[in-house]
C-alpha cells in the first residue's frame, strides 16, 4: 500500500510517515519505486469468520442449526471460510451472552456473521457494528429485511425483558403474550 494509505491507518500525517521511513523507523519493510512512490509492505491478517447463531429459549433449540446452515450458504456464495460457529440461547435483550462477548471481544476478530440483525441483538446493533467496523471487523447480516411487524416485536421483547425481571425467566414469555392479549382486547 501507499505510504500515505499507510500513513492514515497509524493515525498520523503523511510527513510524519516519510520522516519514519526516512530514518528507518517506519515499523514495516517498506521501498521506494522508480516513480518515487513508497509502497510499505504491509502483512495482510487472516480472517477469522465467525457465525453466531442465537435463539430466545431452549424450547426454540433445534432452529439454530437451520440458522448456522442458512449463514454457510451465504458464505459460501462469497467464497469465505468459516473459521468459528457460536450457538447461543439466551435473550436478545440480554446485555450479559457469555459466548457473544467472548466473540467480540475477540482481536483476531474480521467477520460476525448472523442470519438476522435481531438474532445478534434487539437493540443497539448499530453501535456494535460501527465499533467493529472501528477495529477492521465486519458484521455481515444475511437476510437484513426488516419485519413488517418490527416494532410488535420489539414492544413485545421490551414486554417480556420487564416480565422476565419482575416475574422469572421461565414464564416470562407467556406472561407478556398475554399482557399483549389483555392490552388488544381493551382498545
């Protein structure tokens, strides 16, 4: 790459670059072309894709694999290996997934692949990805339409986030379908 290309991903000014270069000090092999032109030869990183497959309760198990197949085939389309899969079941809501926060805190991290923006989280999915995308890694959503229905959705995923506080877990789900029930029949 181009000095000044090189220049912009260490955060500093083009002269600062060519001094580093200059004086031997630049921190990658780097050679000047017949044209003048620096190229530093920078050490491409290998990618680490990772799918995460999540689902809301154990009943919902066996629709993680369908979700892990569906994100392959993506992939494979795109001729890009996979390097990890992480299969979850827990709460989009949920701040706290061990194994998500395990992948991203991951630095050798280049590629979160979900089937669904809502199957990495319900919300504030945006902020992650611009903090991936920060660090060099990539969210790839496969299938990023949006719900007709999404803000009954995530109502209802607020509603079951409280319930699930105030009532348990386990029944939490029911309790805010029936809450949602009560809630239609009064208006």
């Amino acid at each position: 790459m181009k000095l000044s290309e090189y220049a912009k991903l260490q955060g500093i000014s083009y002269r600062a670059a060519w001094n580093q270069y200059k004086a031997g000090k630049l921190g990658a092999p780097a050679r000047q072309l017949p044209t003048g032109t620096i190229v530093v030869d920078v050490p491409t990183k290998p990618q680490k894709v990772v799918i995460y497959a999540r689902v809301s309760s154990h009943d919902q198990k066996n629709d993680l694999l369908p979700q892990v197949e569906r994100c392959m085939k993506h992939l494979k389309k795109s001729n890009i290996d996979v390097s990890d899969v992480v299969t979850e079941v827990g709460s989009g809501m949920n701040g706290k997934r061990k194994k998500l926060l395990k992948v991203l805190s991951d630095p050798e991290l280049t590629h979160l692949v979900v089937e669904h923006r809502d199957r990495f989280m319900r919300f504030g999915s945006e902020f992650v990805e611009a903090s991936l995308s920060g660090r060099g890694a990539k969210l790839i959503v496969v299938d990023d339409k949006e719900l007709d229905d999404d803000l009954v959705q995530d109502m209802v995923s607020v509603l079951t986030s409280f319930c699930a506080r105030l009532y348990g877990k386990r029944s939490a789900k029911n309790r805010a379908k029936k809450m949602m029930e009560a809630a239609g029949e009064e208006s």
